[in-house]
C-alpha cells in the first residue's frame, strides 16, 4: 500500500502541484481513508519526499538504460531529451517552482542529486564523443558538463521561459540544438543535422 501511495501522490504533485495537493486529495484519489495514509507516513513533507525519490529514482533508470545501450552519444543526448519530454507531458503545474517554495529542503536534496546524475551522464557522453571524433579535442570536458546542467536546470524556470511563450518540448529541442552545435566536430555536425532534419519533418 506505501507503494501505491507514494505512485498516486506523486502523479498529483506532478500534474497539480505539491502545495495544491491536500492528504485529503490523494485518500480520495485513492479510495482510502487519511487514516490510512497516516499510517505509513507522519506528515504530508515525508510524502513529498518521498513522492519526489520516486519520480527521481524512475527518471535515473530510464537514463541508466538509455546510457547501457552505448549509441552514438549525439543519438543517446536525443533519446534521453525524448525520454525526459515522456515524463513530463503531463505536467499542468510548476511542480519545481511549487518544490523549491514550499519544500526547500527536499528541493536541494534532490538538485544536488540531479547535479550528480547529470554530471556522470554528461561527463561520460562527451568523453565518448571526444573519443568518435564527433566533438571536437579541445573541449573542457568538466566545464562543458557543469554548464550543461546549469542550462537544463535553467529551461525549468518558469518566469525565465513563461510556458505559454516557450513550450518545454520545443524548449528542449532548440536547448540540445545549442548545446551540440557548440561542441561537434563537421562528422559530428552531419549526425546532428539529420537529427535535426528528422524533428523538423
């Protein structure tokens, strides 16, 4: 039953927010009683940390299985940009605004995570793609990784880039765009125009 309960709330905080979802919200979405959820966590901040280990933890797997599979790392930057679109279609609310307000403490426990995951992932594809001669020799790798996450984490902002002016998908899309035309070498400027030409068609 925790399992579930944490599932249920962290659908709703995703799709409507953690500070406009009550206790009351997910017994009812559930099916249960409060009582019920009281008894497998003490307050509504345990479940939202909860709740928000879960979403992180499903997001890393799914990363960690793009990543095994080893393709071409200009390839695995758009499976992943594919895969985190996936996740967050459902996204009505601010669910990161809405986390750092109101649960700050989980919110930088769960950025510093991010920032790790990131880091690793980043560092890696661009060793490889040092390595396959699709960017270029010259890159400081650590710099390029750091700046990298300070991106993503930027497109996240809300007042930076309103949703209504600049939809997350196409956000992401033009961000990963930017970010790899910086970094190619021309072999690895053809790989990316023809990812380039497939999102366009």
């Amino acid at each position: 039953m925790k399992e579930k309960i944490i599932q249920k709330a962290a659908e709703l905080f995703i799709n409507l927010g953690f500070k406009s979802v009550t206790m009351d919200d997910i017994a009812n979405a559930m099916g249960i009683s409060k009582k019920t959820i009281y008894s497998h966590f003490n307050n509504k901040n345990e479940l939202v940390k909860e709740a928000t280990l879960c979403v992180f933890h499903e997001i890393t797997c799914g990363i960690d299985h793009i990543t095994a599979l080893e393709k071409d790392p200009i390839e695995e930057l758009y499976e992943i940009k594919k895969f985190a679109m996936m996740q967050l279609k459902n996204e009505k609310s601010s669910p990161q605004y809405q986390l750092q307000k109101y649960y700050p403490e989980i919110f930088t426990t769960v950025k510093e995570m991010q920032f790790e995951k990131m880091y690793e992932c980043t560092m890696a594809n661009l060793k490889r793609g040092v390595t396959l001669g699709l960017y270029r020799e010259s890159l400081d790798i650590e710099f390029v990784s750091r700046i990298y996450f300070i991106g993503v984490s930027g497109l996240k902002e809300d007042n930076l880039f309103p949703l209504e002016r600049f939809p997350k998908g196409e956000l992401m899309e033009h961000y990963l765009e930017y970010h790899l035309r910086g970094i190619v070498t021309p072999l690895g400027l053809k790989t990316l125009n023809k990812f380039i030409n497939q999102q366009s068609n």
